[in-house]
C-alpha cells in the first residue's frame, strides 16, 4: 500500500513538472531576432517561428503563430522597431501552428499564400468540416493566392515568393529576400528533428526532395529560416535532402524483400516511424 501510495506521488509530481515545463514554453515572450537590417526572424510565443520585413512603406509578416497573445505580442514588436503600417501576412503551408493567429491580425493586412496552401485550409485532419469554413473566419483565409512565382513589392523593396512543388504539404511557399539572400522555408526543412510529411495534405517525401533540389538550384540563398529549428545554411539543406533519400532507399531495399511495415519501421529509429509509414506509402503507389 505504501509503495502504492509514493508511485501514485512520484507519477503525480512528474505531471506537475511536464507541466510547469509546458507552461513555461507557452510562456515564452515573442522575441524579434535581427537577421539584417530590415529583416528579423520572430521567435518564441506560440507557434512557429516567422519572420518580419520592414519595406519602404509596410511590412511583411511570415506565418501568424497560433494564439491571440502572440499575435498580439508580435503586432506589439513591430511598432517598437518601426511606426510603418502591417500590410502583408504571408502563409508559408496550411499547419495551424503557423496560420492559426490569421483571425488576430487586423482585417485590413493583406493574408497571401500558395494556391494549394489556400485550398488546404478546408481539409480537416480525419474528415468532417474545416473550422475555416465558418463565415467569421472568411476574412482570415488567404485572399491573394499565386501559382509558382510572385513577386511583392514594399516601396522599393522587392520579396519573392516561390513555389518549387509538393513537400511537407502540397502548398508550401519559400519566402525570398533577395537583397539578403535569406529565405522562409516554413517547415520544409526540421534540424535535430525527423522530418514531417503530411500526407492527408498532400505532402510527399519523394517529391519534397526534388522540391528542395529545386529550390536550391534557382535561389542563390545563403541563409535559411524555418518554423522549428535554427537559422541554417545551404549544406544543412543538401544534408537533410541526402538524409532523406538515404531513409527512401532503406526503405525501398526492405521493400524489395518482402518485408512489411511494421518489420520496416522496426529496422529505424521509434520517431522516424511516421515519416518511414509516408515512405513506405509512396513507394507502394508509384
């Protein structure tokens, strides 16, 4: 009864640290990171890490975290560093960890996105109705949409967007700057994590590593921003897209001898199970 009554103390303290620890991320102040001049990356808050341009006569706005206080933080951030107006927020992919605080921002700022990326807004994970097709929500979807190129002027100031092809989702857009060569990649690109598809969206490993072969062909960029990890080069790029056709050619070997899922997923590493479903997937469909 007594080890009984210290397990049920030690499992309930051990929830109270998760907790604390949760709180204490969710806690975590939106913070303006400077990149160049007119460029920062927003980190912290909840949600994805975005960014934030300073033009001539406006900013530009990344991904819109997830919550009415960092939105509201950020709104905040961008007034101490500038008393120039919000008139583009730009969505790189559909998650809601990056689209989610588009009904925070003013109804005025300009939402742009990837034409794939808007329609992705009404699939809901699992089936049934997507909450973005409440009529309150209408004003927060994306209202511009492009196909392959774009390009936003802010005064002078000229932003790129692109869109090299079906990845983490079918509608990922990569933000450039080309002044600074940084881009905005969303989350095509996880460091010190396993990469994520998502393939009710569409997404596919297959095609994101010529997505980003793609990408790093056509933009000379040297830095490159995404919503979970740290600010990276172009050989930490190349490295995650050989990393990726490595696990794809396991996968297809395993495949080749008669082995299944289950046996497949057993021959990787526990968190790569998901991403090694969606490859397993993919080479059974072709």
């Amino acid at each position: 009864m007594k080890r009984t009554i210290i397990a049920a103390f030690l499992v309930g303290l051990a929830g109270l640290m998760v907790l604390q620890v949760w709180a204490q991320r969710q806690a975590a102040p939106v913070d303006f990171k400077p990149i160049a001049e007119r460029l920062y990356e927003i980190a912290g808050g909840s949600g994805a890490n975005g960014g934030m341009y300073v033009g001539d006569d406006c900013v530009m706005i990344i991904d819109a975290k997830q919550t009415r206080e960092s939105v509201e933080q950020v709104i905040a951030g961008v007034k101490k560093i500038t008393d120039k107006p919000i008139k583009y927020l730009v969505n790189t992919h559909s998650d809601g960890d990056h689209v989610a605080g588009n009904r925070f921002f003013p109804q005025e700022v300009t939402i742009i996105a990837q034409e794939n990326c808007r329609q992705e807004f009404f699939v809901a994970r699992g089936g049934g109705e997507s909450e973005w097709t409440k009529p309150e929500l209408t004003p927060f979807v994306p209202e511009i949409t492009f196909k392959d190129k774009m390009d936003v002027y802010l005064g002078t100031k000229k932003v790129e967007l692109w869109y090299f092809g079906v990845g983490h989702t079918m509608g990922d857009a990569v933000v450039y700057f080309p002044e600074e060569k940084v881009a905005f990649l969303g989350d095509q690109v996880f460091i010190g994590r396993v990469p994520l598809i998502h393939s009710y969206k569409g997404g596919n490993s297959l095609e994101q590593v010529q997505t980003l072969s793609k990408m790093l062909e056509t933009l000379p960029a040297q830095r490159f921003c995404s919503g979970h990890s740290r600010i990276i080069a172009r050989a930490d790029v190349q490295k995650q897209i050989n990393a990726m056709k490595a696990r794809q050619d396991k996968v297809k070997q395993l495949l080749a001898a008669g082995k299944n899922l289950p046996e497949i997923q057993a021959e990787f590493e526990p968190a790569e199970a998901n991403l090694v479903a969606s490859i397993f997937n993919e080479l059974k469909g072709k």
